[in-house]
C-alpha cells in the first residue's frame, strides 16, 4: 500500500487514495510512532456520490472522527497536486456533513485553504470537576464534540492529566476533544489541544474554529474579524459570524510517500 505522510501545524496523517478495508486496526498499526511511520492517524480519499470527494478519518487508537479541520485541508492539496482535480473550490463529503475548501494556489502548488466549516453550536457552560479540579468548560459543536476551557495560561495547564479525565469525563459520553485557551488580546488565542482518540497534538483545526467561537459568544473575541489562533504548531486564522458560520484558514504541506506492506 503507498500513502502519503501530510501535515497541517503539525497534526499529521497518512494519506490513501481508495476505500480501507479493516482501517482501525490498520490506522492504530500505522500510526505508530515507534513501529510503523507514525502520526496522529489515517485519511482515505475516494470519489463521492453527493461531492467532489470523499474523506474517512481514523485516529491513531482505531476510531473513527467526524471531522478533522487541519486533515481537510490537506485532502484538498493532495488532491490538486495529485491531479485528481484542476477545481480550486472543492465539496469534500465528511462524517459531518459536506465542507467546501478555497484553494489558494500559487504557481502551481497549494499554499494554504479556506474551509468553510458550516455553523458551530455553542452551548451553555458546563462546570466539571476532573482531577479534583474546579473549571468552567463551554461545549461546543463544530461536526465534532469539543469543550473549550478558557484559562489564564495555558503553558502552564497539566494537559496530559487534565486532557483524559475530561475526554472521558461522564458528561461526555462519547468522548470530547479538550483545548485550553489563553485569550492573548482582542484578536489573538493561545490554544493547547487533547484530541479524542489521538492525545496531544500540535493543532486541531476544529478545535480552533470551536475555540475562536466561544471566545466570540464570551464576548473575549469580535465576530466578523479574523482571529489569530496560536497552537503549539503554528498559526491558523478563524473568522466567526454573527450567525455562527466559521471560516478556517491555514496551511498544509506533504512530509513524504511511502510504501508499508501489509500482512
């Protein structure tokens, strides 16, 4: 099988072109830092009956994700450079719904994309009590379930022990992706990220999108403007309307091609 290592801010995947067949098993196999390529998972791209393409997203511990903003944005580069398409405004088919991606192009290659990531749910404040610690979490819905914790600095949080207890907290019985937010000024965030099913990764484009919303619905940050989010991977930039649209943008790059023979 030959896939392709791919990387938005760092969040990494192996890319396939084709349908998987049993692709939990072969994902946790893979994603192996120690004894396969290593990454934070797998993302099969096929045609699709209702879009331009279809993306499935396994994560390194063998499950399934909805939605993965910063592994879309790679789906849209492979499949331009790959020539699988001359469209620079693509439909992706994802587990949430349909995402339609902005190519922005430049001599022939894909410098970053604009995803437009459809309306996030921001849902009231949930106090939670993980590790014996009091904190304030505002659930919220970009496809996928996330809870945003905003805190005075977010260096200092104990992400490892935190991250888990509140992926697996009883209030989320499916599990939830956890970032702390630093509010860094009118338009800027510093966010730190535990992936449900994957751990700590250097970024989650959905985890910002939720982020930059809550932070708007808290009145931390504007509605209308162009947010800077900082993750421990780099930088994306989120724009949150009024109505609870979300635009994401940000980079994507190829790491390298390989073969893996599979037994």
């Amino acid at each position: 099988m030959r896939f392709t290592k791919m990387q938005g801010l760092g969040n990494d995947y192996l890319y396939v072109y084709g349908v998987p067949e049993d692709p939990g098993p072969l994902s946790i196999r893979l994603s192996d830092r120690h004894f396969g390529p290593g990454a934070d998972g797998m993302i099969w791209i096929s045609p699709s009956e209702v879009a331009d393409f279809r993306m499935r997203i396994f994560n390194a511990d063998g499950s399934e994700a909805k939605m993965c903003g910063n592994g879309i944005r790679c789906v849209g580069k492979y499949v331009f450079e790959k020539g699988y398409t001359a469209k620079t405004l693509l439909r992706i088919e994802t587990l949430s719904g349909i995402r339609e991606l902005t190519l922005h192009v430049v001599e022939g290659k894909v410098s970053s994309v604009t995803v437009d990531m459809g309306t996030v749910l921001v849902s009231p404040e949930k106090r939670l009590s993980p590790e014996g610690q009091a904190l304030v979490c505002t659930p919220v819905s970009v496809g996928n379930p996330h809870a945003v914790i905003f805190t005075e600095d977010a260096e200092a949080v104990a992400l490892t022990e935190l991250g888990p207890a509140i992926e697996h907290h009883p209030d989320f019985p499916g599990g939830v992706n956890v970032e702390f937010v630093q509010p860094l000024g009118k338009n800027q965030l510093r966010m730190r990220v535990w992936e449900r099913g994957s751990g700590v990764t250097l970024a989650c484009g959905t985890g910002a999108c939720a982020s930059a919303a809550a932070a708007a619905a808290r009145g931390l940050c504007p509605y209308g403007e162009e947010i800077r989010m900082v993750l421990d991977g780099g930088e994306l930039t989120v724009r949150v309307a009024p109505d609870g649209k979300v635009k994401m943008t940000g980079p994507c790059e190829f790491v390298y091609e390989g073969d893996t023979t599979i037994c």
